[in-house]
DNA sequence: ATAATCAATGTACTTCCGTTGCATACTTAA
DNA sequence: TTAAGTATGCAACGGAAGTACATTGATTAT
C-alpha cells in the first residue's frame, strides 16, 4: 500500500485514507468507472468527496477521463509515467454495447490525422464501439 | 423547399411543417446543433416536438447524433445517400474549443484500427479537439 | 502545547439535459 | 364522415454534474 501513497505525494495530492481507498479500487478494476460506481461501492462516504477525488485525481494526471458516448464520465488510472496531454500518449478507448463496460487499449495509440488547413488539433477521442472480449468469447 | 419535402419523403418521415423548418435550419447552418440551439431558434414550438424530431430523423436516417466530449447531443444532417452505419462512411469531427462548436469534417475518414482479439468494432467515434479554422485565422 | 491556517470532507441545494406519460390536435384512409 | 393513426403540446421525472457554505481534520508557527 505504500505504493499507493508514493504515487499520491509524487503527484501533489495528500494521501487521505478515501483517496487511497479509490486508488485501490480503481487499481483493482481493470475497467473504467464511473462516479456513479465509486458511489454504489463507498456508500458511507458523500458523493461530492468522490467527485472531488476524481477531478483532483485527473488535475493532477493521476486518471484520465474518458468519454465513451454514454453521456457519463468515466475515469480510469494513468500508465505509471504517462503524459496524457501529450498526443502520442493518447490510446483509444472500447465501449461494449453488451456489458456496458469502458476499457482503456492502452496498445493501441490514436493514428495521426491530417487535417483541413488552418484546424489545429490539441486533444483527440477515439472510442470504438462494439463486443468486448468478455462478452465475444 | 420541394427538395426537403422529398428528401423526407423519401426516408419515411411526413414533411410536417415543423419538421421542414427544422430541416431547413440544420441545412442552413454548417455546424453540428444541440437541442437547446433549436429550442432557442423555434421557442414557439415544444421541446419535446423539437426533441422527437430530433430522434426521428435520426431513425430514419437523415441526421446523425454527434459525441463530441460536452456530454451535450449534438446533431448534424447526413450527407445525402450517406450510410452511418457502415463502418467506411464514418467521418471525424471536430470540436472547438474557442467557439464550442463542433463541424462534421466529411472527408477525413476513421482510420481502419487493429483490436485485440476477441473485441468486435461496430461504430466508432472520433473527435479532434482544438481550434477551428475560423477561431485560428 | 496552543493557536492560527490551510486542506479535506460533509450537507444541502441547484441547474441542465434527456426522457416519458398522457392529453389534444391534426392527417389520412376506410 | 367516421375511425385510426400520427404529430404536437403539456407536464412531470430522473440522472448526472456542479457549487456554496459549514464542519472537521491535519500542518505549521508561535
Ligand atoms: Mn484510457
Ligand atoms: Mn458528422
Ligand atoms: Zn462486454
Ligand atoms: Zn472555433
């Protein structure tokens, strides 16, 4: 578990024992998830200290938020030493039409694009839609 | 006006009047529209009217809903024979971040991507985010 | 050790968007 | 002309994101 608390300070976030506790979980999961999950699984704790956890979280590049075309915001860990603002960092995301469930391909990087003139790209989302692994075996 | 009539027509949506201004509307406008901008357009008219308008043509074929990021529905008019749901009709957009608005770039196709086995793509969604060309000239 | 200071958590409330149920007006076909 | 089907209007609901303010907890300086 130091580990975790390592991670935290080296990011500029105080390792509180809620915070920890969604490290560990989301560390668990190998999926995204949304606040709405965080929520169901911490119960006790108040829905704006996990929201808060999160948005600090991706302030600091401890998650990245993906949006999968739900309409829900899903978060999930960074690689260990990732830059997500840096283009050739960003991987493409799969959203399951079945099961519902988010995953990061971290492999797979999002290609270059060429764009029309005078269109300057600085983020880009690429989610594929389809049957997870899960779900297709 | 006789050209919007057919195109509807032709889909399988009864050319109501609402539903040719709203068509020609999206015609007019070059950018992809949230419900809230057509709401704003036609206040006279329900939202709920605007709002199944909406779902229809998208049913029917002759719109396509828009992810851009904003977690807000945005719309755009197909291009006319177009197909959304073949995987080789799929274009990008891009959403600016300046002006908030987000245009179908019809030309650039989505790259074909290599899944790991066992995922199946159905759709995918591809959104650049950064500056358009009328925000950067 | 105590007080002052800042950060984290809790409580309550708000707004926005999407969605649905049901009533009413309109259009088409028998 | 009546009946059936479709479109529109009206009202309400629910989920998710976000914010203001109070309270608790941890750090630091005196
Ligand atoms: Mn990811
Ligand atoms: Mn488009
Ligand atoms: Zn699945
Ligand atoms: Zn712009």
């Amino acid at each position: 578990m130091k580990e975790i608390e390592k991670r935290l300070n080296d990011n500029g976030v105080r390792p509180t024992a809620m915070r920890i506790l969604i490290y560990k979980y989301m560390a668990e999961k190998e999926i995204a998830v949304a606040l709405t999950d965080i929520e169901n699984v911490f119960a006790k704790a108040d829905r704006t200290t996990l929201y808060r956890t999160l948005k600090t979280f991706e302030q600091k590049g401890i998650v990245h938020q993906i949006d999968d075309g739900t309409h829900i915001s899903k978060f999930a860990l960074c690689e260990p030493g990732c830059n997500c603002e840096l283009e050739q960092d960003l991987h493409l995301h799969f959203h399951c039409t079945n099961c519902d469930e988010t995953v990061c391909l971290t492999e797979q990087k999002i290609p270059h694009i060429n764009l029309p003139d005078g269109y300057v790209a600085e983020d880009a989302n690429l989610v594929l839609k389809g049957i997870c692994e899960k779900c297709s075996g």
